[in-house]
C-alpha cells in the first residue's frame, strides 16, 4: 500500500475531509491493502458511537408504476414487459404490523414515480402508520415531488426522505436519464427535503455507466459537503430489459472502500449495506458492514409483488417471507459480531468525543 495513501486516509478520520483531487487518488490508487486499512479505521469511528449495533429498516416496496424514465433502472416507464402493480394502503399498513411484530421500528415506503400516490393518498398513508405506531420512524423515497408536496408529507409525520442524487457530476446526470430528467431539479429536491425539516439521504451507484474515477471523487465531496443524515449507495446492475443491458455491474470491493470513507468522513452517517451488494456477492452485505456501513434493509413487501419490483437483474430476497428475511440479515449480522436492534435507528452523537 502506497503510504501516501494511507496518511490520506488517516486525514480523512481525523479532519473529515479531504480535497476533491485526494478523494479521487483514494478511488485511482485503490488496492486490498488500502480498503483493509480505510475498513479498519472506518470500523474504530463507527465502533466509538454505535458500538456492534446494526440498524434494521423494513422496506416496503408499494409501486413499480414510474412516470420516469432512467435509463439503467428496470421500472422505468418504458419498459413495457415490466409487470406493473401496486400496493393498496390496507395492504402497505398490514406489512407495517407485521413489520412491528417482528421488531422494525422504521419503515421505509419505496416506489416509482407513480402518480396514484397523490399527497392526499399518501399522508393518508403516513400518518395512519404514525398514529398506529408512534414509536416508529416513516421514511419515504418516492422520488421528485414539488416542495408543497414534501411539505404535505412532513406534516403528515414523515421523518425522512432518500433521494439518492445518483451522480453529482451534471454531465454524468444528463447520460444516464432522459432529456425531461434535470440534475437542477434533483438538487432542488433535496434542497427542499433538508428544508423542510425531513431526515435526507442521498447516495450513488458505484460501476454505473460511463462512470470515471473522478465522478466517484465528486459524489464523495457532494456528500461531504451536503452533510445528509444517510447515504445509501451500492452498485450498479444491469437490468436485462434496459439499454445498459450489457454494461458491467459495479464493483463490491469499490463499494466497500466507498463506505468506508464515507464513515471516515462522517462517522454518525447512516449507511445501509444494500441489497444490490447482497446480490452481486453471497456475503455482499455482510463485507459492507465490515467495511463501516450501520444499516440493512430487509424486505416486508408481499412476497407476491417482490419479484416484480425489479430494479435490476437477480435481485436476491425475492422469494421469502418477512419473518425469514429478518431473521437471515439477523443471523448473517450475528454471524461477524453484530446484532440488530429494535430501535428507530437514529443518527447517535460520538460518546467518545
Ligand atoms: N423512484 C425513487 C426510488 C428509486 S429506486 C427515486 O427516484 O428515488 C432506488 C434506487 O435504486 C435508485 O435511486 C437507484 O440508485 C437504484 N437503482 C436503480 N436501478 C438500478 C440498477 N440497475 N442497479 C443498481 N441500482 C439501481
């Protein structure tokens, strides 16, 4: 390992940030060893403030209708061979108690931009879940909406939103969606979101097209400077019926070293080792967590639906039942000396410090 490299690493533990041009040195230079020392430093800071607990959300998946058009994900509008479905709200509260009676005190509600959420329908959604279970935490990650409707959404009791800004670099932004897509516009999103009061997370895909070692270099210094509560980033797959068909997937020892310097970088963030990492590699998620990430989300959508919210090609956990899905993430976290807690999972301010 270039010991350069590491006093760089070292830097970005003690300061919390670094140049834009070190991050990318980080990401060119990158070798086992480095990733090994990034992970083991990440570990220590991460340790200091959440101990071996790991964060559980339930992720409820409640459309695949899209308005949008993203050219590497496999709900987009276009896709006319996608299966479309979506979840009525009786059905999204019943996952929600089941969700409760096996220990998930955070849901988090994903889907398309489907346009049968009205804000009307979905605060209905949202504070229906807050007055059954006030101990819980409602995330939202429903894409751009306009700031009136976010702000609907906050006073209903949503707590947090994720909206991954996908790429920080506009050029990058404007290959990988379609000319009605605007990184502007993206922006504003999460400028609203972080307004208004909600919990934000943004994040990136690592490996996704044309992506170079100095957009993975301007996601870091995004993150670092809009300081979100999480940040959810995994790698790219190729979904079989989008133009990226052929394209690579996104690397898992790339990701890993990401999370880690986004724990080096800010040590409280909530970072999920994510499904599309669970999917690329058998211990994907397992290695995110070693690698400094303090969050999984296991899957409480109806099994009858899971398959169809297909992001991307061979997404793993589409088959099982709730209960068994936490309970695998909970024996695998158990498995490298971590245990999930029953807990809304909020950031935790450093005992140490
Ligand atoms: N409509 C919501 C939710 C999008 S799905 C929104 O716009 O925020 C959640 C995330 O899945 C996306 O933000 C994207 O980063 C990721 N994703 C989509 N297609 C993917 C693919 N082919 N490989 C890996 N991740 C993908």
């Amino acid at each position: 390992m270039q010991e350069n490299l590491a006093h760089l690493v070292d830097v970005l533990a003690t300061r919390h940030v670094l140049p834009v041009e070190d991050y990318e040195r980080l990401v060119v230079g990158r070798s086992p060893e480095l990733a090994a020392y990034a992970a083991g430093r990440a570990v220590e800071l991460r340790k200091a403030i959440y101990g071996t607990d790991v964060f559980v959300r339930g992720l409820i998946e409640i459309s695949n209708h899209c308005k949008n058009d993203c050219r590497y994900c496999g709900v987009r509008r276009s896709n006319a061979t996608a299966r479309r479905y979506r979840l009525l709200p009786e059905v999204i509260l019943s996952c929600v108690d089941e969700g409760y009676d096996l220990g998930f005190r955070t849901f988090v509600l994903q889907g398309g931009e489907d346009p049968w959420f009205t804000d009307d329908r979905l605060c209905d959604i949202v504070a229906s879940i807050k007055a059954a279970h006030p101990d819980c935490a409602v995330t939202l990650s429903v894409g751009e909406r306009g700031r009136a409707s976010y702000q609907a959404l906050f006073d209903a009791g949503a707590d947090r939103y994720l909206l991954r800004h996908e790429t920080a670099t506009r050029e990058h932004y404007e290959l990988l969606h379609p000319a009605q897509m605007s990184f502007d516009e993206r922006m504003r999103c999460l400028r609203d979101l972080r307004d208004i009061g909600f919990a934000v997370g943004c994040g990136f895909m690592v490996g996704s097209p044309y992506q170079t070692s100095a957009h993975l270099a301007a996601d870091l210094k995004f993150v670092e400077e809009f300081r979100p509560q999480m940040c959810g980033i995994g790698p790219f797959v190729p979904h079989h019926a989008t133009e990226y068909a052929q394209c690579p997937c996104g690397s898992v020892d790339l990701t890993c070293l990401l999370l880690s310097l986004l724990r080096l970088m800010q040590p409280n963030l909530l970072l999920p080792a994510t499904t599309a990492l669970g999917t690329l590699d058998p211990r994907g998620r397992e290695k995110g967590i070693l690698a400094g990430a303090n969050v999984v989300m296991p899957n409480l959508s109806p099994t009858a639906v899971r398959g169809k919210y297909e992001l991307y090609d061979n997404k793993i956990c589409t088959g099982e039942e709730s209960a068994q899905c936490r309970d695998c993430l909970g024996a695998r976290m158990l498995s490298i000396g971590y245990q999930v807690v029953v807990d809304r999972g909020d950031p935790r301010q450093d005992q140490t410090a």
